[in-house]
C-alpha cells in the first residue's frame, strides 16, 4: 500500500521536473530515466518477491502451483 503513495508522489515530482525543463526532448528523457526506468525497476523487483513468497507459502501447504496448463488424463 505504501508503495504505491510513494510512487505515485515520486512520479508527480519527476512530471514536474519533466514539464519544467527547457526543451521537449529533454522533459521526455527527464521523465523516462529519473521517472519510469526506476519505478519500472523497483516494481518489477517488488513483484518479483512477492510472486516467490506466495510459491513458497503455497508450496509450504502442500497446494499445486498451477503452473501446469494441461489437464489431468
């Protein structure tokens, strides 16, 4: 939950930075590489764990993965 307050705030600064800054290209590359690159990274990694500790809960009880797309014969 926290997360996404902190994302969503750090993605308002980094627009404002972006519209601020003296050129189009430079507001775009402003808004890309300070703005989505790291919040890209940051969730990419932030799901990533999540995905795991769920498998390993899952695992843990003893419950299939559902990894397995074909159906039983």
């Amino acid at each position: 939950m926290y997360l996404y307050i902190i994302a969503i705030g750090w993605a308002y600064v980094i627009l404002m930075m972006a519209v601020t800054a003296k050129s189009f290209v430079s507001g775009v590359l402003t808004f890309f590489f300070l703005g989505l690159l790291p919040l890209g990274i940051v969730f990419y990694i932030t799901l990533k764990r999540l995905k795991r500790s769920r498998m390993a809960a899952q695992q843990k009880l003893g419950q299939p993965d559902r990894a397995d797309t074909q159906p039983d014969q």
